[in-house]
C-alpha cells in the first residue's frame, strides 16, 4: 500500500500501458502514418519513465530497468497468452528507446533546475 501512496501516477500508468497493449484493438485510425504503432510504444514508454523519474524524485540507471523489462513481458504475453495480438521484438526496442528518450529529458531538465 505504501509503494501505491508513494508512486500513484507511475502505477496507474503501468497499469494501462498494460490493458492497452493486451485489449483487441480494432482499426487503427491513423494507420496511414507509418510505423504510427512504433511512436505510440515510444511515446508510452517515455513518457512512463519521466513519470516514473518524476514521483521518484531521483535518477537512477538500475531503476530503468523496470519499464524495460515491463515492456519485454508486455510483448511476450501479447505472443504467448493473446489470441488478438502478436509479440513484437520491434516493439520492445521502440519501448526501449522511448524509456531511454525519457531518461535524457529527465536529466537535461533536473540539470537546468540545478
């Protein structure tokens, strides 16, 4: 209860990466922009890691590892426990990515705080 308390954002928003990535999505609508699947991976995932950096208060290299990891399970269970969508090891590296995006941002932005 007290890592609910202390972290909320980052929790609700791991939480509906989660359901977003394991629900049946039906066309996409901006499906004419190319790779538009890849961006939104990069964009989650950038934006989970400032969130996550944010509440936290503090940067940490180790701590990146959690949406990193997030984002290979998410992956594996859309392969192995879904029937409507795929596993994508493009993906992960696009979640990698946008967790390393949102790394840079957070420290370019606590550096000119300082």
């Amino acid at each position: 209860m007290r890592i609910l308390k202390k972290y909320p954002y980052t929790l609700l928003l791991a939480l509906a990466i989660w359901v977003v990535c394991l629900i049946p999505i039906p066309d996409i609508p901006m499906k004419e922009i190319s790779f538009i699947d890849k961006w939104t991976h990069f964009l989650m995932y950038g934006t989970l890691t400032l969130v996550m950096l944010r509440e936290r208060h503090a940067f940490s290299w180790t701590v990146l590892l959690l949406p990193v990891i997030q984002g290979v399970l998410i992956e594996l269970a859309q392969a192995y426990l879904t029937t409507c969508r795929s596993g994508d090891w493009f993906d992960a590296l696009c979640n990698t990515l946008g967790v390393l995006l949102g790394a840079v941002i957070y420290r370019g932005v606590v550096r000119i705080r300082e």
